[in-house]
C-alpha cells in the first residue's frame, strides 16, 4: 500500500496531539514519589459529590446504551440558560464540537481566523477540512487584537475562532474591545466563541458570550464540564448554537457520543453553585500566591483569568526540564519563550514556587 497516495495529502503537516507527561514518565525522570501534575489545566479537586452520586447510579445499567440525544442534560442547560433545546449542542468535550462545527461548515478553500497563540484545535480543524489559515499574532500584552483579527476577515472568512479567556496565555478582552469588533464583523461570518474557562473569570470587564447569542444569529458559545467541574476524564462539552447548525452536527456525530456515566455526572454537577463559587475563590487565593511567588524570584507572568499562568522564560527547554527535576509538571511549547503554569492545591503552589526557586538559583535568571 502507498500510504503517501492513500492518505489525503492536507493532513500530512498535522501531528497527534501530545498529551502532557504522565505523573509515571515524571517519577521515573525524577526520581521523585511526590509529582505535582499542572501540565494539563485540570482541576486538582474530584468530581462534585452530587456528580460522583450520579455516576455510580449510573453503573448497574451500562449494558444499555447511553441516551443519544444527552435530552436530560440538555434540558437541564436549557432551564439554567434559558435557550430552547434545540439550539443546545453536546459532545465529547468541546474539542469534538470545535471539529464538527467545523465539519459542518468549511469547504476547501474558506479562510479560518483565529489568534496565535491560542487553542491548538483551530489549527487542527482548519487543515484537517481544507481550509486556509489565517493566524493573528497576539498583542503585546498576549491579548486577542481583535482589530487587527476584523482587518483580517475577508469575503472568503467563513469561521472565527476566539478563545476567552485564551488558552495558553490566560487573557481576556474586554467586554468594549469585544462589542467594537462584533458590530463591525461581516454577516456572513460564524463566530465560535470558546468558553472553557468561563467559571474561573472574576473581571468585571469580561464579555459573557451568552449575552451576545441569538437563535437566529452567527454566534456559537461553547463551554466544557472539564474544568471548574472536574468531569475531565469524563469528556462533556456543551454549547449553545443556532438550530441550523445544531441539526447539521447531529447529523454528522457519532451516535452516543457522550456516554452515560458523562451524562448524568454533568447533569448532577449543575445544581452546586457553591462549590463552583468556593473553587473559583481558591483558585484565585492560590494565584495570588503564585504571582507573589514570581515576583519575589523576579519571574515575569502575565495576569490570568484562568487556572493557569502564562510565566516568561528565555530558557524555556531548560526550565522545564529543571522544574521536571523537581516533580513539577508544566506546560511547555518548544522554543515559545513561556511555559503554562497550572494552578492546584495551596501544597502544589507551594511546591511550584520551590521548583522556580530552585531553577532561578541554577540559571541565575530565567
């Protein structure tokens, strides 16, 4: 078999997505017993108790097969956000529905706008249906330009991803930054709005995409139970989409593709505001934390609206490798002068800034 004539030839620039070490890799590179894992943006807390209740429930009937449509998870979005049914989208994780909006909606040749750095699926989805790549290099604050992303759109856009707050760098643009680009953007573009994140957000200035959403609109808002949730190894994205669309999705996903077990831990989750108020408060006690830590070391980082922190490095390979050393696992991205910091636990935060102490005092800087 010539697998270079078999294989469509857009996809011969994509790589598999590399997941972050695993605490096993790190122990054995270590020699540490004590790994803290930060690589990955989870969160260090288990599941909600009412979800966890709701998943054994769940266990005695997994001979059946998972209810196709997620119509009581569905339901309950709907009742919470007040938006019909029908123009609620569920899937594995948001990633799969990043990939069947954009399934859905490109055709070889169709421009795809996003900012870079961001989200790694953009890219993934815009070459894995032909489509062309129009990246829009972050601001000097590592902050979407959103004006320089509107002079970007041409007759041929057909997609717009923005990612806020962004993913790798943590930033968010305002809610006037964002309403001055949304009048301005043309009619016949699709606006995805990728939310991941959207329960750590404390600034008052940021724009709830929901807001902006319209059945009959151009706006998508996606938004992941994998996060605040904790539902991470469970897979559940959800969004919010114009029937339409909706429709076009669910002809072309896989059948049942949230599983039972996801279904009902996601549905359970909904009902504990609180917890979700206590994790966003210690999330930012043990940024603050952080941000002191980096400042005393004299380590640049940006401010995050997120659970991790985008921190500055000119030896970024080095770095990592040192933090390794120390069994802290970060996020790195090659020669990008930064790595992506996670935040967990108060014992986490204490021992990343250890970790930082111990690389400054090797390199001298970082």
């Amino acid at each position: 078999m010539d697998w270079d004539r078999m294989i469509r030839e857009e996809l011969g620039t994509l790589v598999p997505y590399a997941p972050g070490l695993r605490e096993e890799q790190v122990r054995e590179r270590s020699g540490r017993d004590d790994i803290c894992k930060l690589s990955s943006n989870e969160s260090p807390f288990g599941p909600f108790p009412a979800a966890i209740a709701a998943m054994e429930r769940e266990l005695a009937e997994l001979n059946r097969y998972p209810e196709g449509a997620s119509l009581a998870l569905k339901e309950k979005l709907s009742a919470r956000h007040d938006v019909p049914v029908e123009q609620i989208l569920v899937g594995s994780g948001s990633n799969e529905l990043l990939r069947l909006i954009a399934q859905a909606v490109l055709r070889p040749g169709d421009e795809v706008v996003y900012a870079w750095p961001s989200f790694i699926v953009y890219p993934m989805v815009t070459t894995m249906f032909g489509a062309v790549h129009v990246k829009v290099p972050l601001d000097a604050s590592a902050t979407h330009d959103l004006d320089a992303m509107l002079a970007a759109v041409t007759d041929k856009t057909r997609l717009v991803f923005l990612c806020n707050p962004n993913n790798p760098t943590g930033t968010y643009y305002t809610r006037e930054a964002f309403d001055r680009f949304f009048t301005r953007l043309p009619e016949h573009v699709l606006l995805v709005l990728d939310e991941a994140y959207f329960e750590f957000v404390t600034a008052p200035e940021y724009p709830d995409g929901l807001t902006y959403y319209e059945a009959g609109g151009r706006v998508v808002v996606l938004r992941t139970f994998s996060k605040i949730y904790s539902l991470a190894g469970l897979r559940v994205g959800y969004g919010f989409a114009p029937a339409p669309l909706v429709h076009a999705v669910d002809c072309i996903r896989e059948p049942f593709n949230v599983n039972s077990v996801a279904q009902a831990a996601a549905a359970a989750s909904l009902d504990d505001d609180a917890e979700v108020s206590r994790r966003r408060a210690e999330n930012q006690e043990q940024k603050t934390y952080l941000y002191s830590g980096f400042d005393r070391l004299g380590i640049s980082w940006v401010p995050s609206e997120t659970n991790f922190v985008w921190v500055k490095t000119e030896k970024p390979v080095e770095v990592f490798e040192a933090l390794l050393g120390q069994g802290v696992i970060v996020r790195g991205f090659g020669n990008v002068p930064a790595l992506r910091v996670g935040i967990g636990t108060a014992e986490d935060s204490k021992r990343t800034i250890e970790a930082f102490e111990a690389a400054v005092a090797r390199f001298g800087s970082i």
